[in-house]
C-alpha cells in the first residue's frame, strides 16, 4: 500500500499539475528537456550579505514618509541574494504588515505557485515591493512615498545584480519603465531593459485573482514567465 509519505506527494504533484493547466501550459506530463544555457549562481560574499543586512536594519527602522506612522511593520523583502530573477510589486497588504513578509497573502501564494511552475523554489528568487510600508487601504503608493523608499530598492537591486526583474502591475513596471505607453496587456509580454537588467512586466497576482475565471490573462502570465525562464536557461 503505498506510504502517507507517497500520499502527500501524489496529491503535491496533482495540485502543480492542475495549477500548471490552469495557467494554459500544455503538454504538462511532458518533461522539460535540460537547460541550454544553465544559469550558475554563487553564494553572495559576506561583504553582500552584510550590506543586505544594513539594508534590510534601515528599512525596518525607517520613518522617512507618512506611512510609517500607519504600518504595524515594514517589509523589507526577503529572497537569496545571489539570485538572478526578483519579482518587484507595488507595497505590502494587510498580511504582509502582520508578517513582515512579501507576497504571504492570497496573491503571495499565487505568485509561489507561479515561482514554482517556474522550477524556482521561492527561496531561489528575491522578492520586493517599491514601498516597504502597506498603504492605507493598500491604495496605489503616492509620489513621495516612492521616492522616499527607491533608494532602499535601488541598493537592493544593485546588491543582488540579477539578470531579470519580473515586474508584478503597473505600478511597479512604471517605476522601472516611466516612459512606456500603454496598459498592462499591451507593455507585458516582452523584455526592457533597465540600467543594464532585462525587466519582464506582468499581471500582479492579485489581478489573476480577482479575475479568476478568465484563463487568457493567466496564459498570458504563463507565456511572460516561459520567454524569463528561456532567458535564464530554465526551459
């Protein structure tokens, strides 16, 4: 009879498949032939991880904007540092002003899903937000908020030096691309490049989530993530 441990694994595996169907990949039992070009990373020196972390102390400490005075914590961001794929959002939620963490909601848990399909594990990426404070009623960050937390990111992103930025939403793709017209559907899709960083915009998770039913906009999420997993020797 097979194990409980076997169990939990059969049902994993029926969950990833179903949520890979979901999102419009096909030929799902179909195993992925071996990465072309293998991404190699290597283990951050602890000069890096030592200035992630002075990063990190500043932002948990920081009262520079007005949402400071509104958050329970902020949320600095969390991920491996000698990654070469982040995932930038806009600004925490609720949950991730309880937790401290990004992305630990409901579109947390969706983006995971996605990071995962991905053949990330999450602990592989690096995942921020432009603010590092939840807005109140998580309305779109305002001007001086932004400014006041891009030098946070910005040192974020120069420590980590990935080769791709997964932008979730417009806010974060316009923080990364001001001078790209058009919505979301007509910007995503294909690679821009920032300051040397190739940035891949996308739907935020969120937006999969209030529009559940519609299989075409987590396709095309799906197509976003395989030309970054093309890109980085994954596919």
């Amino acid at each position: 009879m097979p194990s409980r441990k076997a169990d939990r694994v059969l049902a994993g595996l029926e969950t990833h498949l179903r949520f890979l169907k979901e999102i419009g990949v096909e030929d799902v039992f179909k195993a992925p032939p071996p990465p072309a070009r293998p991404v190699r990373t290597k283990p951050a020196g602890p000069e890096t991880e030592a200035a992630m972390t002075a990063v990190r102390e500043e932002i948990l400490a920081c009262r520079k904007c007005g949402l400071a005075a509104g958050r329970t914590q902020s949320v600095p961001g969390e991920g491996r540092t000698s990654t070469p794929l982040m995932f930038v959002g806009e600004g925490p939620g609720r949950d991730e002003d309880q937790q401290g963490r990004p992305f630990v909601g409901r579109a947390g848990q969706l983006l995971t899903k996605i990071i995962a399909a991905m053949t990330f594990d999450r602990g592989d990426v690096f995942i921020a937000n432009i603010v590092k404070c939840r807005p109140p009623d998580n309305r779109v960050p305002q001007r001086a908020e932004v400014e006041s937390c891009t030098p946070y990111l910005l040192r974020q992103i120069a420590l980590i030096n990935p080769r791709v930025i997964v932008t979730l939403g417009k806010t974060a793709t316009e923080f990364f691309l001001p001078e790209v017209a058009g919505n979301m559907t007509s910007i995503r899709g294909r690679f821009y490049e920032w300051n040397g960083v190739q940035i891949m915009p996308t739907f935020h998770p969120s937006y999969l989530i209030r529009n559940e039913g519609d299989k075409v906009i987590r396709k095309m999420v799906w197509d976003d993530m395989q030309k970054v997993m093309s890109l980085l020797g994954r596919k």
